[in-house]
C-alpha cells in the first residue's frame, strides 16, 4: 500500500510498544488492513492538505487491539450504521464498490473471530478499532473437510 499511500500524500505511522504473538489467519488479517487503508484513501481525504493514518496495535488479555485512524472527513451520523453494509458507498462510479468494508466486517467477525467497531465525526477522521482473539476459532469448514478424507 505504501505507493498509493505516498501518491496521495498519506503519512502511515505505526505504534505496537509490544510483540503480539498470534495463532490466526495472517493474510485475511493483512486484508482487512489493507482495505480499511484504501477506504481511507478513496473517502477520507477530499480536501485535506495534511492527511495521516495511524495504526495502533496492543495486547489487552487475550485479545489483540488494533486501531487504524485517519485525520480525514469523519463520516456523515447517518451513514455510520451502514459502512459494513454490502454494496453501500457515497462514491458509486468514482472508484468505490460498497464492498471492501463488508468484507473486511466477514472476515473479522468469521474466520478471525473478532469485532470490529467504528468511531467517526464529522471533520475529526475516523477510526476502526479490530478486537481479534490471540488464538483464531477452527476454521469448521477445513474441520469438515478433514473429517470426510
């Protein structure tokens, strides 16, 4: 992500003051990431001179914390409660399919078996909180699988 990150002039920081150690699903993981960057990229940042996102991670128990906020637009009261819906966008034919955030919500809340939480106000950014489990779920359907060989 680091080259459209720079072409839009998008500072990334990151901040884990701790080793996490988990048993889970590192490319759906990166996935996730990577969409709640490129959502930040197509929606946060009209407008906006200095433009950053920051992820945050840490270690809270047996969960894992990790934030990505920006200092972009916010999102409008009235669309927050349907950002993870399928196909919702405010930029249908301008880049967005109304996706990426509903998929980046499945992966989370089903094969990571985690939540994932979003704050956000008009004209102060946004940010996206994961609460993953240190150990991912069994994945039942590779359990069925393995059953039946």
């Amino acid at each position: 992500m680091l080259p459209s990150l720079s072409r839009s002039q998008v500072v990334l920081s990151e901040e884990c003051p701790q080793a996490i150690h988990m048993d889970s699903h590192p490319g759906p993981l990166t996935q996730v990431l990577m969409n709640l960057l490129s959502n930040a990229l197509v929606h946060a940042f009209t407008g906006h001179d200095h433009r950053t996102i920051e992820i945050k991670g840490q270690q809270i128990e047996d969960k894992a914390i990790i934030t990505v906020t920006d200092n972009g637009q916010g999102i409008a009261p009235e669309h927050l409660g349907k950002v993870f819906d399928p196909f919702f966008t405010t930029r249908l034919g301008q880049g967005g399919s109304g996706l990426g955030l509903n998929i980046a919500y499945n992966l989370v809340t089903n094969l990571l078996g985690g939540d994932i939480q979003v704050n956000s106000e008009l004209g102060q950014g946004c940010c996206f909180t994961l609460t993953l489990p240190l150990v991912a779920p069994e994945n039942k359907t590779s359990k069925d699988t393995d059953e039946f060989m």
